[in-house]
C-alpha cells in the first residue's frame, strides 16, 4: 500500500505487539494473516495469536516454523520419501569451501561454473533467490543474502535444468477432527524470453518482479500442460504433503516437473514423484499464498467454481472449525437447506432479473495495457459485489489482430473490426493482456476446453467429497463458461441493446483518445469518464496546454514544449538537435515524453547530449525498456512504448523539492519524512469526479519518487512501491494553499469540460497554490494501489472503493438519461 499519511484517520496503531494481540483478543472473532515472508509464514505471528488464545485462520505455529525453514522442510520430505533437490546449507560468513567443492563434484557439477540456484533458508519463494556459477561465486551470493540482512542461514541447490515449474493450492475441506485435503487444478508457470530486443537474462528465475509486475515474460496455464498423469500425481502429492506436514485450512506448494528422469537426482526407486513421464519435485512449501487480485489461489479457485468471496469465506469457515466457540457461527450462513448443494453452479447465479447491465472493457495495444488489465480487473471486482448490476468483463485485444494496422492512418472499418473478447471469471485474473488473449484461445481449443472440463469436474467432485457435510458451504458459484470473440461494432451493437453501461478502463490509445467514446456516442451507448471532444484533447498534451493557456492569470500555468518527429531526431546531428532545444526552452535539462501516449512510458530525463543520443537509439532500436543507470545520472528501469511514438515532446524539466521518506526520521508530525523546500515546487497528482461543469476535486497527493528524477511504472501502479502524502501534510501546504491549489484545479477540469472522473498531474506552489500542469489523464489508472482510490478515501465520509466506481458508473448512467 503506498503511505498514506492522513488515512491514519481510518486506522488504529499499537506500540507493541502485545498490545495487538490483547485488542484481538478482546474484539475480534477471528484473524486472517496474510503477512508473507518472516513473521508472517515462519510461525511468528501464530505464535503471539496462540499465545492470547486468538483463533486464526491457517496453520499453527510450530509446523510453520518447520515447513518455512527451506533446509528442514526439504529434510522433513525426503523422511516421507518424496524426491529432493540436492542442497547444501551455508552458515555464517565462514564457508568450508572444500566441503562445498566437494559437495559440487559429488553432484556432478563443475566446481568452476557449475550452475546453481542460491536463495535464503527462512524467505519466501521470490526474495533474495539468485543463481551462481561455482563455488566461489556461490559464496559471494551466499555472502550477500547474509550481509542484506535477509537470512543468515542460505541453501545452495542445483538448477533444475529443463524442469517445468507449477504451484498448486491445497484446501482443507475435511471436518475439525479430520484433515482432507484436496488440491485444486494446479498451475504450469512458464517463464517466457521475448527475443533480441528485450533485455537478455541468462538467469531464469521466476523472482518478484516477474511475480507481481505485469511484464511479458511468464505466462500461466491452469491446468498444466502437463501429461494427465503427471497433473493427478502433483494433486496426489501435494494433498498427502499437506497432511504429513500437519498444514491447516490451505496453503500454496510448489514445484517442479522434469520431463527427463535422467536429472542429477537422489535415486532410491520407491520414492514419490517419479512417473513414466518424468519426476515431481516438490520444493516451496508457502503456508498463505499470495492475495492480490490475480493471485494463483484465485486464478485456481475460479477455475474450479469459488469466487473470489466464496473461495475466502470457504477458508474462513474451515478454520472456525477448530475453535468450539466459532464452530456454532460458521453454520449461521448455512441458510440455503443442503439438499440443493451440487457440484452445479447455483440457480442463483443466474442472470439476475432487472439488473443493470455494465461492460467493463480493458486491454488495447499501447504500452499501458498491462496496467489496464489491472484497472480494469479491479473495477470489475468491486462492482461484483452489487446485486443490481450484472458485470461483465471484456478485454479489447490488441490491432495485431487484423493485417492493416500497418498502415498508420488506421481507418474507421478497421477500429470497427477491432477484437473484444467478453470473458468468464477465470479467464480475467492473469498479469497481461497477451496471456488473456492465449488463455482465450487455448480455451477455446476443443481438446483443451474437454480437458480442462474433465479436471474441473473431478477437483469438484473431490470438494463436494467434505464439503457436502458443511453446514455453511451454499454450492459454487462460478459457472464453466468459454470467452466469446465479438468485433467492436458487434460488441457496441450488443451493448446497445441489452442497456448496458460502459465502464472505460483502457489506458491510452483509442481508449483515451476520444475514438472509443465517439463510436459509443453514435449508437448511445452511455460509458464513464470525459466525452470525445475532451478526451480528444487530453490525450495530446500539446493541445491540452493550449486549451488553458489562457488561465495563466488564474494562476494556472503550463509549461513550454518543442514536439519533434522521431525522423528528425534519427536524421539530425545530435550536438545541434541538444543545443537548438536548451536555447529554446532555456533549460540545462531535458524532460522528454512520447506526445500522445499515457502517463508512464518513454519519459526520461536528459542531462547531456549523450543521454539524448541513448534515448534517440533506443528508439530507433526499438528497445522494450532502457536499462537502469544507462543515462548519466542514476534512473530506474525506463519502459518504452511499442512501438516507438512518431512525435515527441521536449520540456525545460521542473525542478522540485526532494521529500525523502524514511524510517530514521521523526519530525513534529510525527511522520518519517524530510522535506528541504528550497524551489517551493512539489509535484501532485489529483483526482476530479463530477458532472461537466461543475467537477470536484479530490484531495491531492504529494507524489514521492525513490529512485531518479521520473516515477517508474513499479511506482506508479504496484502496490508497496510508490509513496504518495494524501492530503498533503501541512508540514508542507498550509490549508489556505491547499484550498487554492483544489479551486485551480477545479478550474482546469471545467475548462477541459472533463466529466465522469480524471486525474490532473501538476506541480503546485505550496505557499501560493498556483498550479503548472502536466498533463491531463482521463482514463486514469484504477488498479487497488492507485492513488485515486486512496483520495476518494481522504474525502469525508470516506468513499470506499466499491462506493467510489459505483458513483462513477452512476455518473455515467445518468449523463445518458
């Protein structure tokens, strides 16, 4: 979550983690931990709640303890005779390294290069893990993992060559006194190389950024795609780990399938795991699996009939189990009579009669699309939970679906044939666009779609098996459905007459440009956010300034651009290109930005000559991303858009203040942050909602960067990266400023006539209010992290997520009445 400093409001802080744990007790009826990592999965936080006798979800503390500790667990399954990975463990900075040659040879491997993987003892499954080649640079990784803080016990294992790597979910569906576990379908986790022109990775690893950030390079199937044997050994074995390590309500295991049984592996004959088709290793043992919208635990439970409610009350439930005071509650919503619980998705899922219509649409082919499939799954999530909408989920695929988005003037028939696929659940929660549009296909694949209906009814069958016998278990409640492929016109068409509302989710492109909201408008369609003309304008950031140039004595400013072409960039000399901008726009440094794309891509300050001269090559390369630390100053990753802009824009880039966010520092707020406020400048983002004409702002947010001068697309939209002071601390603006920076603000929506809802980014003066827009976002991100949420938060009453995109489609269906 980003810090938000005036949300405080809304939460509730202790010194002392006995003092929690004493206020659970006393007002709580049951926890749900989903603290990953230390603390949270090695038994610490079990441990306090056992202690003051808290029921909990998940398992207890001591088999935590044990199932985290990478080195005992592996220990723990070779006892039980499941297959291993050979490892050896390092502790403390004083390795023998002749037992680690040893140890090299013994397996095979070149004492000199030999490649291994080396990851902390007691960490989760993304943090800290690395690959080394020979002894002594495994010791240095091993020295470093130490020296990081982040465990002081690490594994070195061989690498698994040429295995598949899965995760399944196991869910307890037996009665309190006995465990059953049942794996659900588990997931083939595919790491993906894109070719020259991303950056090359000798070291496959699936690691965090590959796990939570949307880049193309890993893609999931669910089921695997894997032999039918191999898939019901995975279930098999995981269900029977679950047991043997005395795991409770669920959990996550993980693994590897090696199709080539001549691998480097402890060989005694009668161990579980090896097939005629190759060898299981079960190597992860995650005791709560990820959360976030798009999670495996999800992504698995939708396949096999739980919503996202459902699979979570499920758990819950579970675990009250255990304790005898909340056994009796768990069967209080146990309302509807047992003898309509099936394997068959409840009648009452059935489209409901009178309910509103909403297609909430997300995808496209700019470079942000992997963010709108965030927005947009999030929206469409929180509008479930409306009993008077019926929500669904439509993915606009990207122009490569039709040949003639070569040429550039694309053409109205060919936006009409653009492709929109109206999704089922499962199909939504994926990290890109690309893997929705594979995911379709392959579902839609006769033998695919047989198979996976074959599994689904199985896994099924196995959870009707114990939770025909809970009381509180009302049936599934997501039906098997196939994605259906429409062109827009069609979809458009389709939307008309069944009533349905639009909720626009796709970032930039003919998302944000107007073009989609023009089509919409000729059929009457009613859709959320700014009308044609406004997004039109918007989206080019040079009109935008010309559009309010003439607020300056309103104190609203806007800043100077030279556009170039990307032709003139490649066909002019450097030196002269540098010189003729600084001159212009009498600046030393550069902020450069494609001319119509969205918020994130392709800005990058440029300091020198040479840095323009990287930046132009990258283009002209058509680099996915520039590097970090490619430019002359310290930068983070610079993700570029694809394909390159044809226009860029050059700006003077504005100096602000530097507010350093920091655990070391206390100030007289009481908050850990440093703000120096020599140029009186820092940089907001901020929301406005409303009807045209008469638009409110939010509150805005002070926006913090952690690493170089421009917001990488990390902080921007995931969760636990960016920082941003909503409202901004008084530290820094007085109210006085801050109501003139809200009327300002409100200013540049009404004379851009948005409507619906936007995100304005400016710089404000903290003593004047006076605002220097930046650009004008009117599809802004929507993604749970995003900042807007966290405004509509601040306001008072707070607005919380599920109320604030209910107003906003409801903004929209009145516009249109």
């Amino acid at each position: 979550m980003h810090m938000q400093f005036l949300l405080l409001s809304l939460a509730q802080s202790f010194p002392t983690l006995a003092d929690l744990a004493e206020h659970l007790a006393a007002s709580v009826d049951i926890v749900f931990p989903v603290i990953h990592g230390r603390f949270g999965e090695d038994g610490g936080i079990q441990e306090l709640l056992e202690k003051y006798n808290v029921p909990f979800v998940g398992t207890g503390s001591s088999e935590c303890c044990q199932a985290f500790d990478k080195y005992k667990a592996s220990l723990e399954l070779r006892k039980y005779g499941f297959v291993t990975v050979p490892s050896f463990l390092v502790q403390g900075y004083e390795t023998n390294k002749s037992e680690l040659s040893e140890w090299f040879r013994k397996h095979q491997l070149d004492p000199d290069v030999g490649k291994v993987v080396v990851k902390p003892t007691r960490g989760g499954s993304s943090i800290g893990v690395t690959v080394a080649y020979g002894v002594n640079d495994s010791i240095v990784k091993a020295n470093e993992i130490m020296s990081e803080g982040i465990d002081d016990k690490v594994l070195i294992e061989i690498f698994l060559e040429g295995g598949c790597e899965f995760t399944a979910i196991v869910l307890d569906v037996g009665s309190s006194s006995d465990s059953c576990p049942v794996a659900l379908l588990p997931t083939e986790v595919e790491l993906q190389f894109l070719g020259a022109n991303d950056l090359k990775e000798n070291d496959a690893i699936f690691n965090y950024r590959k796990k939570y950030l949307p880049t193309q390079q890993v893609a999931y199937h669910t089921p695997p795609r894997f032999p039918l044997d191999v898939i019901e050994n995975i279930r098999k074995g995981a269900s029977v780990l679950f047991k043997r390590l005395c795991l409770q309500d669920f959990a996550r295991i993980d693994g590897w399938f090696l199709p080539d049984s001549g691998c480097k592996l402890s060989s005694s004959e009668n161990e579980f795991g090896r097939s005629e088709s190759g060898t299981i290793i079960f190597t992860d043992i995650n005791m709560i699996s990820g959360m976030e919208q798009t999670s495996f635990l999800f992504q698995q439970a939708s396949k096999v009939g739980f919503s996202h409610t459902n699979i979570l009350r499920s758990i819950v439930h579970h675990a009250c189990l255990r304790f005898p005071n909340l056994a009796s509650v768990s069967g209080i919503s146990g309302l509807i009579p047992s003898r309509s619980k099936s394997s068959e998705v409840n009648k009452s899922f059935a489209p409901r009669e009178g309910a509103r219509k909403v297609f909430v649409i997300f995808g496209g082919d700019t470079s942000e699309r992997q963010v709108s499939l965030m927005s947009g799954t999030n929206v469409w999530l929180n509008l479930l939970g409306f009993d008077d909408l019926e929500v669904t989920p439509c993915l606009l695929s990207s122009t490569s679906d039709y040949a003639s988005s070569v040429d550039l003037g694309i053409k109205a028939d060919d936006v009409w044939n653009r492709t929109v696929w109206s999704l089922p659940y499962s199909l939504v929660l994926r990290h890109t666009t690309e893997e929705v549009l594979d995911a379709c296909i392959e579902a839609i694949e006769p033998n695919r779609a047989a198979l996976t209906s074959h599994l689904r009814n199985k896994v099924m069958n196995d959870l009707m098996e114990g939770l025909k016998d809970q009381n509180w278990f009302t049936g599934f409640d997501i039906a098997d459905e196939l994605p259906k492929k429409f062109s827009l016109r069609q979809w458009i068409k389709l939307a008309k007459e069944v009533k349905a509302t639009v909720f626009i989710a796709v970032h930039g492109g003919i998302g944000e440009d107007g073009t989609l909201q023009s089509l919409l408008d000729a059929e009457g369609v009613p859709y959320t956010g700014p009308g044609t003309l406004a997004s039109n304008v918007c989206m080019d950031k040079v009109a935008t300034s010309v559009a309010i140039k003439h607020l300056t004595s309103s104190g609203v400013l806007t800043i100077n651009k030279e556009v170039w072409t990307k032709d003139d960039l490649s066909n002019k000399p450097i030196n002269d290109i540098w010189h003729d901008l600084t001159q212009k726009l009498q600046c030393e440094t550069l902020c450069v930005k494609p001319a119509k794309d969205g918020c994130s891509t392709g800005v990058a300050r440029l300091r020198c000559s040479n840095d323009l001269a990287i930046y132009i090559k990258a283009l002209e390369e058509r680099l996915l991303r520039i590097p970090p630390n490619s430019l002359s100053k310290a930068h983070g990753m610079i993700e570029m858009p694809n394909p390159p802009p044809e226009l860029l824009i050059f700006e003077p880039f504005i100096e602000t203040d530097e507010i350093i966010v920091s655990s070391n520092v206390k100030n007289e707020t009481g908050h850990g942050f440093m703000w120096k406020g020599h140029s009186r400048w820092v940089e907001i983002t901020v929301g406005v909602i409303g009807k045209r004409g008469s638009m409110h702002s939010l509150s805005p947010s002070v926006t913090v960067k952690e690493t170089g001068d421009i917001l990488s697309l990390e902080e921007k939209f995931q969760g636990g990266t960016g920082i941003n002071l909503t409202p901004p601390p008084l530290s820094i603006m007085s109210e006085k400023a801050l109501q003139k920076c809200k009327q300002h603000i409100e200013l540049i929506a009404n004379t851009l006539q948005l409507e619906g809802f936007s995100r304005i980014d400016a710089f404000v003066n903290v003593d004047s209010g006076e605002v220097l827009i930046i650009e004008v976002n009117t599809v802004p991100g929507m993604t749970p992290s995003t900042v807007l949420v966290h405004q509509a938060l601040a306001e008072q009453p707070p607005l919380y997520p599920h109320q604030f995109f209910r107003t906003l489609l409801d903004l929209a269906s009145e516009r249109a009445m």
